[in-house]
C-alpha cells in the first residue's frame, strides 16, 4: 500500500473584520419611493422615527459609549437613501460619529445608499467629514431586472456610482438581490443573470458585498405581483447553489462576504409570503462552497483524514449534517475530522 500524501489547502476567505458593525437604521429616509419588494419597518424590526429624533438618540448612545469606554465599533447607517436624506442630515450623523473617533469608540463610518443618489461631489464632502466606506444598494446590474423592479437606474448607472465611491477614496461595499423580478415576462430573473453580476462584481472588486435572495414580504408591491402570478421567487435549492457557486470567486478576489440573507428580525418570519427564506443561508452555502472546494483540491483523489481552522468546524459537514454522506463518498469519515490551531487544512489522501 502507498503511503498517504498530505495535501495542503488554504481557504481563500480573509480575515474576519476588526470591528464589529453597529447599525443605525434610518428607514426608508430619504428614498424617492418605496421599492416594489421592501418592507423596511419588517426588514429592520424597526419603526420610522423622525430624523431628528434619531439624531438626538444617536448622540446619547455615543456619549455613554465613550464614557464607558465602549469597544471600538464600526457605526453603519443603514436603511434608507443616506446621501438623500433631508435637510443636511447626512453630513450631521457623518460629522456626529467622526467626532467619537479620535479616542472614542467610533472606529469607522459606513453608510447605505442607491447608485442613482451617489453624487461625486456629495461623496467626496461626507469622506472629508470622516465617511470611510459607501455600499450601494444596487440589486443587480442587469437592465432587464432594474427595468421590472422599476428601480429608476441601468446597470451602467449602477457601474458608474461604484466608480464615484472609489474616485472620492471611499472603500466600497455592494449588496445585491438574486431573484429580482425581470422583463419581459417578470419571473424571477435566472441564474444565468446573477451570474453574470457575480462576473462584474469579480472585475469591479468592491471591498465588500452583501447577498440577499429577493424575497416576497406581505405588504411589498411585489407581494400583490406575486399574487397576480406575475412574479415568482426563486425556490430555496436554487439561491443556496447559485451563491454557494458563487463564493469561491469572490473570497479568491479579495471580496468579503459580509451577510447571506437577511437578518431574522422580529416579526419578519411571519410576514414572508414565498421565496428562498433558510434561517441560516450562510451555513448551508459556506459548508457547500467548502465542500466544491475541498473537492476540487483532491482531484479525484481519496481522503482519509482532515485537520482543519477551528473557525470552518461548524461549517465543515454543512447544515444539519447534509455533507456528511458527500463527504464519506469522498473517503471522509467524521471521526477523521480534526479541528486545529493553524490556518490552513491538512488534507491526508491514499
């Protein structure tokens, strides 16, 4: 018998971030309409308050902060149309959080807003007042998926604001929505499409990218689309495959993948009327995209044995254990699963 070869595989994943994300949420504030799938009081679990209000809340929230000695954190603004909200308020909650930065617990700024309010001029006045990373709710960049979710952009518009985020030295995040309606017929637009927005966030290269299967939530307009049959979400097996599919590339690319799915925000689950919702997205499409990976190292191949990073144990033999026969046909058994300090897999091969 052949002695065994030990096979070393890095994972392409960067590091975790240094700062933990505290949400601001500002909802719908400064958005020119309400888009056809958004529920943002649902989505958020919160209720619209007045800017000003929020102001003063936010201030309050800083001070003890600061006077507690807080943690460092990352303040995100998130929500609403930042760089259109009303009467100055973005350079005021930007200039707001950069004053606890200097010694207080505000480590960065970062905001959400759309591409067709992501002005260079306005950019490069919030990055000089203490913005440090813009994401665009651009959704997608395929016309025909824009044009039927009546987004009021094309995916030129939404290239060119991803350009203007970096031009004024901001570090930039993009969040995108597979399964949007798309013309002519106005299903769920196909996989083929969101793949080849995957192909131009791998040529744009954002710091950061958010992926959230469009899902039908009771009260949104594509709620009544859906009810009409003139609009039907992507099923559970579809998403989880195109973004475990589409993992690998971005994590090689340098891209981190901030969130799978959205957040489950009380009374959310009860108000999701169809479409790809899993308690854990992340789980299921990591350990899968983990899985195509470890794989395609071997090639063809059997494993004996794998020692692997503490931080992908959870995430090894996929959600509710659906990897673990995938992996015994490969020549991996549980128990030969070992959990390490270093960062790289060990992959032991006959």
């Amino acid at each position: 018998m052949a002695p065994p070869h030990t096979l070393i595989f890095r994972h392409p994943e960067g590091p975790r971030p240094a700062f933990p994300v505290r949400p601001v949420f500002l909802p719908n504030a400064g958005c020119p309409g309400k888009c056809i799938y958004c529920v943002q009081e649902v989505q958020t679990g919160r209720a619209a308050l007045a800017l000003g209000d929020i102001y003063e809340h936010l201030r309050r929230e800083l001070d003890r902060a600061a006077a507690a000695a807080h943690a460092p954190f990352e303040l995100g603004f998130y929500g609403g149309t930042f760089t259109a909200l009303p009467e100055d308020y973005a350079a005021r909650f930007v200039a707001l959080a950069a004053a606890y930065k200097q010694g207080g617990p505000v480590a960065a700024v970062r905001c959400s807003t759309r591409p067709d309010a992501a002005g260079l001029p306005l950019l490069r006045e919030l990055a000089a007042l203490g913005l440090d990373s813009v994401e665009l709710g651009g959704q997608s960049f395929d016309d025909a998926a824009l044009a039927a979710s009546r987004r009021g952009y094309d995916g030129a518009a939404a290239r060119a604001a991803c350009e203007a985020v970096r031009e004024a030295g901001l570090n930039l995040g993009v969040q995108l929505l597979p399964g949007l309606p798309s013309l002519p017929s106005l299903p769920g637009h196909a996989p083929e499409a969101f793949r080849r927005d995957i192909e131009i966030l791998l040529e744009i290269k954002p710091g950061l990218v958010r992926l959230y299967p469009c899902l039908v939530i009771e009260g949104s307009a594509l709620a009544a689309m859906h009810d009409r049959g003139e609009y039907a979400p992507w099923p559970l097996e579809t998403a989880a495959s195109e973004i475990a599919r589409a993992l690998p590339p971005l994590w090689r690319a340098g891209v981190r993948v901030a969130r799978l799915g959205l957040a489950p925000q009380p009374g959310l689950l009860g108000k999701i009327k169809a479409g790809p919702w899993h308690a854990s997205l992340g789980s299921l499409t990591r350990g899968r995209a983990l899985y195509a990976m470890l794989a395609q190292s071997l090639d063809g191949r059997r494993m004996n044995a794998l020692r692997l990073p503490r931080r992908y144990q959870g995430e090894l033999f996929g959600f509710g254990g659906e990897l673990i026969e995938p992996y015994a046909r490969l020549g991996l058994k549980t128990a030969n699963a070992k959990p390490w300090d270093q960062a790289h897999f060990a992959l032991e091969t006959a």
